[in-house]
C-alpha cells in the first residue's frame, strides 16, 4: 500500500462570499485500509450512542464482504465489524426501522443475488432476516419511503434492464408485495422519491442511463403511476439525481448527475414541466453520484459530485441557483460510485464521504469557519 496517497489528499479551501469552508483529509479519515468494490454507503447511528455510523456496501458485480464502521463519538472511525457471514454483490444499502422497533435496520441490494433485510437487536448486532424484490434482478440502487403512508417503511428497487420494484413492508419487515413502475426496458440506475405537483402523494423520479428518458411518475394516490412527465434531452445517460427546491420557488427541482455529460438542474414550475434549466457543471465527467446539503452556512444548497475517472467536484450555490462555483474537492482520478453528505463529528457542518471502488473510501472533515458581518 501506498501511504504517501494520504499527502495528495491537501485541504482544498473555498470562497463564497463571507463564508470561508475547508475540507480536510488525512490518514485517519478513511474507512478501513481495505481496496475494496465499493458501490454504496448508508450512514446512520445503528447503536444507538448518538453518532453517526456507516454501512459499506461491497462488491458490485463480485462477491465482496459488506462492512459496519463504527463511529467513536469524533468522526473516526476505529471498529469494523463484517454485515453478514456472506460476501454479495452488493450495490446499494440503505438504512431505515423497517420492523418499527425504533432502531435502524439495513437493507442490501445486490446484482443478480437476493435482496435481504438484516435486523438490528437495538445494540448494533444484526441478524439476516427476510429476503426482498426478484430474487436475481439486476439490483442498481434501493431507496426507502412510506410510499403507500400506511405508517412504514417500503423499499423501492431500480433494476437496470429489468422492470424496477415497490416491495410493500407489512409492518414488520415483511415485504410480501411488489408493484412494478417505469417502463420495463427501462435502464433505471437512481430513484427518488417526493411530492412534486403537492397533492399529498408520493411521486417518483427516475434516472435512467444508455440514452434513456428520463421522467416524473405522477402518483395517483393509489400506488398507480400512469401520468410521466418527461425532464432532460430525452437521450442522457443519467447516473444519480436529488430532488430539492433549490430556487426557493415552492416548486420541487431535479438536479441530475450524468455519464459523459453536462450535468442539469431542471426547475419545477407552476405548469408541472421542468423546461427551464441551469447547466451547473458544464463538463463531460463521468459523473455516477451526487450529494446535496449547506456546505458554508449560507442557507442555500450547495451539491457534491462524485465522478469516475476524474477529481471529485463541489459546487457552491450562489444562492439563486443560477450560478454555480466549481470547487475541486481533491486530485484523484478514482471511481467513485457514491458520495454523501453528514455531519460525522457532531460539529453541526456537513462533511463529505466517498464511496470509492478499488481504492480506500474516504471522509472529509468541513471546517469553515463563518465570519459575520
């Protein structure tokens, strides 16, 4: 292993306006010294000690060993424990009480492997429980939500390829019924889930790569998604989405994170369509993830892209939205399939984690300091 890595992870400082963050990264902000497939990370507090822990999904398209960072209280990260006896391959986790005992399970997806819940016995220890979804789909991200308002929480599945999936939680972890959306040919990579015409109903908003459409599926209130409102070219290949309203205007955007690229803001409107856009990143980076959250204390959201082949950027929102400033977060060309945004040591500023395959994953501390007028 290379240690000297650790010296080109330099802090990169940013400037907007009186607001001065800085990211910082040493050789203790990583999870691990492993070199592993990495797709995807959950971040939660899974024991229950008031700070925030990290699942690791490993493996992709191999078998590879999903891992448990515990946090020490500081954002370091000094015990791991393995997820399961098993090695999968996994592409996405998510954490969410699935059996409503007030502690946070996880849920795994996987590629062409079952799908499983793993319990939590409240302490952090967990136990594999009941599987979800098709049982050798093509597992490319899972999302979590009370889509049905029934009171728990569902799990939504974007299989690439295949017909993507809403399995139902009976309540108790369960998940014994699955309604398909999206169209089956579908090439869905991302999903998110919000009300985006306010008539009280979840709605989806899909991702879809290899020069697929990209759209709204309007919720009927009755899980019926028949009405799609169409946002982007009509042939990107996107990779992650975020749905906010960035622009302060009551109406839900869609921030997009696309392959090869220029990577979109499309705002909501009072029409429902989303045919005003701002091109945040006018690059043609091979962007798989995106992340949002106030990165200087400005009260405006600022986004984090997570790129393959390519330094991972920020970029500092000018407070209307419309203009954007393009940070380098560091100088490694690695790939990262997920990048999240959480407070890790409990100094209430956002830090930056990276989920890196075939190379470490790493976190970066924020340390802005605000300056008052």
């Amino acid at each position: 292993m290379k240690y000297i890595l650790f010296a080109l992870f330099s802090c990169c400082m940013l400037s907007v306006h009186s607001q001065k963050p800085k990211f910082f990264n040493n050789s203790r902000t990583i999870l691990g010294i492993n070199k592993e497939r990495t797709a995807s990370m959950g971040v939660g507090d899974i024991d229950n000690d008031g700070d925030l822990d990290i699942v690791v999904a490993n493996g992709r398209h191999w078998p590879g060993q999903n891992r448990i960072f515990v946090n020490n209280g500081r954002g370091i990260f000094t015990v791991s424990k393995n997820l399961g006896t098993e090695q999968e391959t996994s592409y996405s986790t998510e954490l969410a009480d699935f059996d409503g005992d007030g502690d946070l399970d996880i849920a795994v997806g996987n590629d062409m492997a079952p799908n499983y819940i793993f319990i939590n016995d409240g302490a952090g220890n967990f136990i594999k429980g009941e599987s979800f979804g098709e049982k050798y789909g093509h597992t490319r991200n899972i999302v979590v939500a009370d889509i049905d308002n029934d009171g728990d929480i569902d799990v939504l599945i974007t299989n690439r390829g295949s017909e993507n999936e809403i399995c139902l939680n009976n309540g108790k972890g369960v998940f014994t019924e699955v309604i398909g959306f999206g169209d089956k040919k579908d090439s869905t990579i991302d999903v998110e889930v919000a009300d985006m015409n306010g008539d009280g109903h979840l709605d989806l908003i899909l991702a879809n790569r290899d020069d697929q459409p990209n759209y709204v599926y309007l919720n009927n209130g009755n899980l019926k998604f028949s009405k799609k409102i169409p946002y982007g070219t009509g042939n990107d290949v996107t990779r992650s989405l975020a749905v906010i309203d960035l622009d302060k205007d009551g109406y839900k955007d869609i921030v997009t994170a696309n392959i090869g690229e220029p990577n979109v803001i499309y705002f909501g409107s009072k029409k429902g369509t989303y045919d005003r856009k701002v091109v945040f990143d006018d690059s043609s980076a091979e962007s798989y993830s995106l992340s949002i959250g106030d990165l200087n204390g400005d009260d405006s959201i600022d986004l984090v892209v997570g790129n393959v082949g390519g330094p991972n950027m920020v970029f500092i929102n000018s407070g209307d939205a419309n203009s954007w400033e393009k940070i380098k977060l560091n100088d490694q060309n690695f790939s990262t399939y997920d990048i999240l945004t959480y407070d890790l040591n409990g100094d209430h500023k956002l830090d930056i984690i990276e989920s890196n395959s075939d190379e470490l994953n790493l976190f970066y501390f924020n340390r802005f300091t605000p300056k008052f007028p």
